[in-house]
C-alpha cells in the first residue's frame, strides 16, 4: 500500500524537531502583518513555547527601513531563537507571513524543513480594480522549491478568501479556516462611555496610504463633514492627502502615522470611522480591531460584515452620521453596543485561540513536549539496501543518511556495490552480495539467490524498515520482504525519468513510502514520476 502522507513514518521514527513553529517574516511592515506575528508570538510565549525566527528582507521595500518596534523588542529578547536559513533545522510547523516575501527566490538555500508550511496571505493577490498585486502561483513554485513540500494557503479574511475560489496552483491547498489576525486584549482598557467632551470627537488610524481613504473628496466630506459640533482626527496620513482633498477642512486634524500612541489616540474618540477607496481591499482591519477593543463603536462599510458581524456597525456614506446621531442621543445604547462588540471581538481574535488553531497541525504545548522527553525513545533498526551502479552514489548517499539519523537508531546497510568497504571503514555494520553482472549469474537465478542472501542477513539484523536506495527494485528484493511483512518499506529513487523511459512505478505498490529528490529543474519534467506522484514526498 502506498501512503498518501509522511504521518506514519514521522511516528515510526518518533520525529523529533529542533522547533515546533518557525516564522519566515520581513520585521520591516509597519502595519497588522507585523502587529499580528507580535499577538501569536505572546501567545507561544505564554504557552512556554520557543519558536525559531527567519528574517527575510523582501524586495517590498527596496531601501533601508527601520523593524516594526514591537517585533524588534521580541527579537531582541530570548522570547524567539533568531535562525539563519541555511543551518540545517527541522519544525512541526513553518509559518510565511505575507506572500510577497517569497516573490523572488533568495540567494541562499533555505535548509529550514518542515512537516507543515502553511503561507499566511495578509494581502489580496488583487486590488478592488482587479489588477494583480503579486503573482500567487510564482510564490507558490518558489516556496515549493525552497521547501520541498506542499504549501498550505491561509487567507486572514473572508475578503482574500473570494479572490480564491477559483482554485489554487497544483501543489497548494487552502485551508478551511481563516488565519484571522489575532489581539492581546489583555493590553486594551475598554472605555465604555463616550468621551464626554464638548465636541463629537471621530476618528480613523491606518498606515499613510492614499488607496486607504474614501475615492473622492465628497464621499469623504459625507463621512467625515465639516460640522460646528464635530472634531475629525486622522493618524495615519500619506503625505498626498492634502492635494486630493484640498481644500482641508478645519475641522480635519492630520497627524503622523507614528505621532502618537495608538491606544492613547482611541481613548479620545467617540466613534471610529473607516472608510476606504474602491481600488483598496482591506485583508483583515486590523486598526478596527484596536478601536473594537479599545471601546470604539466602528461604523463600516457594508463588506467588513461577514468579518466583524455584530462587532461593529454598518453604513454607506450617506447613513454614518444617521449612526453617529442615533447613538449620541441614547446613551445606553451606545454603552450596551460597546459592551456587546468587545466581548465578541475578545471570544472571536484573541489571542488564546492561537495555540489551539495550531494543535490541528499536531504542535505539542510545553507540557506535552516536556513529558514527551522524559520517556525514553525506543530503539530503532533502520536496513539501507543500496543498488550496484554506475559510480558510488547510491552507496555514499546511504551512508550520509545513516550518519543524520537520531542516536537511538541502530543501523546496517546491505549493498550490491563494490565500494562496500567504504562503509566498513566508517564503521557500519554492511553486508555485500555482488550484483549479477560481476558475477555472470542469470538474472532469474540470481534474484532467487539474492532474496534468500537478503532473508538471511533481515533474520540476523531485525530491521524495523528496510530503506532501498536504487532505481530499480528487484524482484529478490521485494520476494525477501515478503517473508517480513511487519517490516516498513521505503524506496528511495532517482527523479527526471525521461519521457518514454521504463514506467518507474511498476511495483510502487510494494512500498509503504516512497521518497524522490527534488532537482532544479523539477519544473520541466514530464516523464512518468511527474504524472504518477501518489504517495511520493519530494526532498531537497
């Protein structure tokens, strides 16, 4: 039977990772892609669990940037274990924050595998015009090549989750569940009265971001007008707002993305009001779960509603001040609204939903892990079975795998290679049969020979899995087997077989796994493994 995933052979072999979660994030976005790895990294942090952090320097931003300063306090705490790509390191769980990190190969090899990689989309892979903001299937072949296995896709929202439907390249599945951008509430004070000031203080934060303002000037005169009673306060303003809006309403006060704390900016607010251009899709909204939080009422476009639900509420640019008024004359039910829109937001994006939403991929908690290493691991005997080919790659190629397996594994290797005493000298317990051409044996008695020669030396060493390093599996090979099948079968195998060649997978159905190395070129074959790939994993 062929598996169709490595579940049971990372079981078998009792798989242990150097990390249970590695972040691959570009620290430099200023805005919720960063403020969200800070949320999850609390919460791992709270969970006792230490992740391993990849800096990637994507081509996003081309000229020197300054790190988001949460995730540079993180980085510069024990809370992560900074990584360099190219050391070799194993995790449960590889998480891609943000697609566009990965819209170029990088010039070193990435050496970080993973059991799971899972590609956080914090961006729509089109702008509201329908113009492409990155190539999604490119990103997807690079992180295929990089990490040699499939890629799991995860939308932070419903609006990026439509772009989806379609379909995604082969390779790549979507996840059923959005990756929605978490909060520690645990930092929000909410306030549930309005401000109690002389003036209906309205406000909006975002990053400095034209597309993140309404289209035209009189749809934002509608939203935030200018009103004797009204006070209008925008953080977060690109430095062309003013030449589109022009001219500036009095009443409008324009402050620096980075002027003033955001938390203390929502405490002076009344309600918060987020409208943006037609060309813009909002992934996520993370400024309108800060202003949830914090005891804002939110009033939203219409398109915010399958996210947020009855967290917020809902207008055009005609009805937020029908919302505004409604609310300012009943008291109760502006505090009965924030009230209610805190307590569903904080059950919903808190950050306690983190560690359970990556149980599902099998991440074991502190705990779990410390017991885990207290039991001592069994004994493993691992039989590599090498072929008789041209030069010594099959040979050395076994033996590089036997020096990587963990200390508890005992192992052995059988080979019809001449080179045998390689493997002798590295002090490996090996067995040489010669192959049929040394010999001049017929093939038919040969392969009877071989299997009884094999049975022997599995009834001497006891091997829990036999792995067989060869193109071709003999028929004394798989006869040996036969008479063992509690034995684990593993064929590992050339890749690129040429189109017309000898079909690879005549007797795949004798093995439990087979494992093929990944090649540069992998992405022009179309010879008989590219069509016939079930229950094959791809390695580096």
């Amino acid at each position: 039977m062929v598996l169709k995933s490595t579940d049971s052979i990372y079981d078998f072999f009792m798989k242990t990772y150097d990390f249970e979660v590695v972040y691959f994030a570009d620290p430099r976005f200023p805005g919720g892609t960063s403020t969200s790895i800070v949320g999850e990294l609390k919460a791992l942090q709270q969970a006792r669990i230490r992740p391993g952090f990849c800096s990637v320097l994507s081509s996003v931003f081309p000229n020197p940037k300054a790190f988001h300063t949460g995730l540079e306090n993180i980085m510069q705490s024990d809370q992560v274990c900074l990584l360099s790509p190219n050391v070799d390191i194993t995790t449960r769980i590889a998480l891609v924050h943000h697609p566009r990190i990965f819209e170029e190969m990088p010039f070193e090899q990435i050496r970080v595998r993973a059991e799971h990689l899972i590609l956080i989309l914090h961006h729509p892979p089109f702008n509201g015009a329908g113009k492409a903001e990155y190539d999604l299937a490119k990103i997807i072949q690079n992180l295929r090549e990089l990490f040699c296995t499939k890629v799991l896709v995860a939308p932070v929202g419903p609006q990026v989750r439509k772009q989806l439907i379609g379909g995604l390249p082969d390779g790549a599945e979507l996840l059923l569940d959005d990756w929605c951008n978490l909060l520690d509430f645990s930092e929000w004070t909410l306030r549930a009265a309005p401000t109690g000031n002389e003036y209906i203080e309205v406000g909006r934060h975002s990053r400095p971001q034209l597309s993140k303002w309404p289209q035209t000037r009189d749809d934002a005169l509608k939203i935030y007008p200018d009103r004797p009673d009204a006070r209008i306060n925008m953080l977060g303003v690109p430095s062309d707002l003013e030449d589109k809006f022009d001219p500036i309403p009095p009443n409008w006060k324009l402050l620096d993305f980075s002027s003033v704390d955001v938390t203390t900016f929502l405490q002076g607010l009344d309600y918060y009001v987020y409208f943006h251009s037609q060309v813009w899709v909002e992934a996520f909204g993370y400024c309108i779960l800060e202003a949830i939080a914090a005891g804002v009422p939110a009033i939203l476009p219409e398109h915010f509603k399958p996210l947020f639900g009855p967290a917020a509420l809902y207008a055009t640019a005609d009805t937020v001040w029908d919302i505004i008024e409604t609310l300012e004359n009943d008291t109760d039910a502006y505090i009965r609204h924030v009230n209610q829109a805190r307590s569903y937001v904080e059950k919903t994006f808190s950050i306690d939903q983190f560690v359970p939403r990556l149980t599902k991929f099998g991440l074991k908690d502190a705990n779990q892990t410390t017991r885990n290493a207290a039991i001592p691991k069994a004994e493993r005997r691992v039989l590599m079975m090498t072929s008789n080919g041209v030069g010594l790659g099959h040979l050395t190629r076994a033996m590089a795998i036997i020096e990587r397996f963990p200390t508890t594994t005992k192992s052995a290797i059988f080979t019809l290679s001449q080179g045998f005493k390689l493997a002798v000298e590295k002090g490996i317990l090996t067995q040489f049969s010669p192959f049929h051409r040394l010999s001049g044996a017929d093939v038919q008695n040969w392969n009877s020979a071989l299997a009884e020669e094999l049975k022997d030396f599995i009834a001497f060493f006891r091997p829990d899995v036999l792995v067989f390093d060869g193109n071709v599996p003999y028929f004394g090979l798989i006869a040996a087997l036969d008479a063992y099948p509690e034995i684990k079968r593993v064929w590992l195998r050339r890749a690129l077989w040429a189109e017309g060649s000898d079909d690879p997978d005549f007797n795949a159905n004798n093995f439990d796994l087979i494992i093929e190395p990944e090649e540069i070129s992998g992405r022009f074959d179309t010879g008989p493994t590219k069509r016939n790939s079930d229950g094959k994993v791809v390695v580096p």
